[in-house]
C-alpha cells in the first residue's frame, strides 16, 4: 500500500512537473498556475506529509485513504488535462506579454481615478487612524468577518485601489512617458497605504502585487521566471522563514522533521482536508449540491436563509466538532462533497472551460479591455480558488470582478459621453 502511494505521488508529480516547466505555453498563465498549484500544494507537500507520519491538524490518514484522496486528484488530473485539451487550450496563443498598443487614459479619468483612491485611503485612515502595516487587531476590530461591511470595504475598495494602479501601469507600458510614470508613482503610494503587503491576506497580496509584476516587469514574463520564483518562495523562502521565526532554535537542531515543519502546517492542509472529505462522503453520503448551491448564492443573508451552508472547510471541520473550522478544501474536494466521483469529473470540465477562455481572450487582443484589466489578479486568484474553500474564493473573486468594473467604467465613460455626444441631434 505504501508503495502504490508513492507511485501515485510520483504521477501527480510528474504529470505537474511537465505542464509547468516542459511544455511549451505561456509563462504567465492561468493554466500553467494551477499546475504550478497541483505541483506543490497536490504533489509535493502531501508527499512529503506522508513520507513523515504527520499530516496538518493531527488527521490520521491511513495508506488507504491516502491511495483514495490520490485517486481522486489523479482523476481531477486527467479529466482537467483532456478537457482543457479538447477544448483547445493548447492551440489558443497569440502575442506574448500585456503590453498593450496605443493606450492612455484621459485627463478627465485620471481625475476620477485619483481621487476615488484617495477616497478610498482616507475612508481606511478615518477607521485605523493611519495607515495599517501590519495585520492585525486594527484590522480585525474594524470589519467583523462575514459582514457586509467587511467584504465591501476590504475587497470591492481595497481591491478598486489596486485595479487603477493596474490601469495605469498598463498606461505606462504602452506609452512609456514621463507623465503617465509619474502618475503610476502616485497611484501605486496611494495603493501601498491602502493594500501594504503585511497587512493584508496572504492571497490578496500575492494576487496584487504579482499582478503588477506581471504588467510591468518584462523580465517575468520569460518563460520559466514565474514558476521559479514561485517554487522559491513556497520551498525555500517560506520555510526558512518560518524555521527562524521558532524562538530559540539553533542551526543544529534542525533536522528532518524540524526542516519540514511548516510543510506540516494548515497553511498546506488540502491533503488533510481532501482526506476528511472522503471520509465524511463515506459515513453521511455527498450533499447533492448543498454546499454547491451556498457558493453561488453567498450574497444571501443569514438571516434570510435558515440553515444556509458555511464553507465546506467549516462544514468538514463542524462535523468532526472542532472549534477552529478555518480550514480550506481544495477544488477536487469541493466537487466531490457535493456530487461524488461525478463532481469531481465535472468540477474539473468547468474549470478548464473557464481558463480556456480566459487565457486565449486575454492573449489574443493588444486592446485595452475589462479583461486585461482583471486577467493579472487571476493569476494569484486561481491559487485562493484551487486551495479553498470556494465559498471564500467565489465571492471574494466577485468582489474584484465589481472592484474592476468600477474602474474600467470611469477609465471608459469618457469616451462613451464623448461618442454620445459626437451623434448628430434630432430636429
């Protein structure tokens, strides 16, 4: 058993080895960033989980539940990779990089963009009495979690600040002037007091300001500069880090369990929570669409729906009675507690669907549009949405969906007043 566990690791590995790095595709790309996902957060980490008896949240994964939860995600695999396939993902290229021809902003949509940030920054300054750091207690006591206040302020606002920083890098790639890098430089301050990098949820950072790399930097645009960067900062930076951060601990004490310790983490818990779901499915049955059905409508009250589902982390941690539910359950698993097996191979069609589409629009127009607007936060989005839970992800992701359609709207109703008003009148 322990064997045939390996070998499935070996495959899940290896299959995600060769869609990030062997293939040829785009080096910055939705797809090649679920695969960078499934390679680590899928493959190595459980891995390595395995290898040392230890799993996230002290779960007792037995040889064969992990062989289950490894057949599952290999299904995920296939059905992901044939679809996406199918679906032509592999032929939809065009030009590479998001520079953009012939962009700029007008002077009457600059105005609105400055001062709907600088709205937006002294609205967090009234509340925090300055600009928040760190995250933390200031942060916390402001926007109970869950409220309508909260996911209005900290995503549609905070994330409105970074989609005009966007649009002006856009400006400055295109144009490279002296004016539209000045502004960049203020929009970019005024986003930095609004969304500072340790102050904020470790997806929204990264999806913010790799979002701005992704614009701005050419460099990261080669071929395999952003997975590298990525497998640097999850396999070495990140446990560095958190090694030097345990008080008292010398160089000689690190071992092989010690070097691995922040592996052993809930902030790399999906296998743990892949494996409880299966467990839960086999002693009460999948939930025929319920957790499903409290994704899609997460903007319904409490209140006005007795008995509306929580986020199927919370909801496999409730079940087995634990006070601390925040836990996630990647993708495969959110398919699979609502319809099986069958949800699994569903969840995973769509999801391919979806980065077909998203990817190919994006690269084949040099235009100026919402989704070149949107497409760079996907692309550390798409991490939040394979992790889990998708109930968080979802309605957090239609949250910068609003967020960016704010500002596309005030770059381009100038130029829709302008069209309107160009119409011959009637006499």
């Amino acid at each position: 058993m322990n064997l045939a566990n390996y070998i499935l690791f070996s495959i899940i590995i290896i299959t995600a080895f060769i869609n990030t790095f062997i293939r040829k595709q785009k080096s910055w790309s939705v797809n090649k960033f679920i695969w960078l996902y499934v390679f680590l957060f899928w493959g190595i980490v459980p891995l390595v989980q395995y290898a040392v008896g230890i799993f996230p949240w002290g779960v007792d994964i037995s040889p064969s539940l992990a062989m289950k939860a490894n057949l599952v995600t290999l299904l995920w695999i296939a059905v992901y990779k044939i679809t996406y396939k199918l679906f032509g993902g592999e032929k939809r290229t065009g030009s590479d990089g998001p520079v953009i021809q012939d962009f700029s902003i007008n002077n009457l949509s600059i105005i609105f963009l400055i001062l709907y940030q600088l709205l937006i920054m002294a609205y967090f300054f009234r509340k925090t009495g300055g600009p928040v750091l760190l995250r933390g207690d200031l942060t916390s006591d402001m926007f109970s979690s869950g409220s309508n206040t909260y996911l209005v302020v900290t995503q549609v606002f905070r994330a409105s600040s970074f989609f005009a920083t966007a649009a002006f890098a856009y400006w400055y790639r295109s144009k490279d002037s002296l004016k539209s890098l000045l502004l960049l430089a203020f929009s970019f301050l005024l986003m930095l007091l609004t969304n500072f990098p340790l102050a904020l949820p470790r997806y929204m950072a990264g999806a913010f300001y790799m979002g701005l790399f992704f614009i701005l930097v050419p460099d990261f645009r080669r071929r395999y500069i952003p997975a590298l960067l990525m497998l640097f900062i999850f396999l070495v930076l990140y446990p560095a880090l958190a090694i030097l951060r345990v008080p008292g601990q010398s160089a000689g004490e690190i071992g092989m369990v010690s070097s691995v310790t922040p592996f052993l983490t809930g902030d790399f818990d999906n296998f743990s929570t892949l494996s409880m779901t299966i467990d839960y499915v086999k002693e009460n049955g999948i939930t025929w669409g319920k957790q499903l059905s409290g994704v899609l409508l997460f903007f319904v009250p409490s209140a006005l729906w007795t008995g509306k589902p929580v986020g199927s982390g919370a909801f496999i941690a409730g079940s087995r009675n634990w006070d601390f539910t925040n836990i996630s359950c990647p993708y495969n698993a959110e398919g699979f507690i609502n319809f099986g097996l069958f949800g699994v191979v569903i969840f995973a069609v769509v999801m391919a669907y979806i980065v077909v589409r998203i990817d190919a629009a994006f690269y084949r127009s040099s235009r100026f549009s919402y989704l070149r607007l949107f497409y760079p936060v996907m692309l550390g989005m798409i991490m939040f949405i394979i992790r889990g839970d998708l109930m968080s992800s979802f309605a957090y992701t239609i949250s910068f969906i609003v967020a960016a359609f704010i500002i596309f709207m005030i770059i381009d109703f100038p130029s829709f007043i302008h069209v309107k008003n160009d119409r011959p009148q009637e006499e």
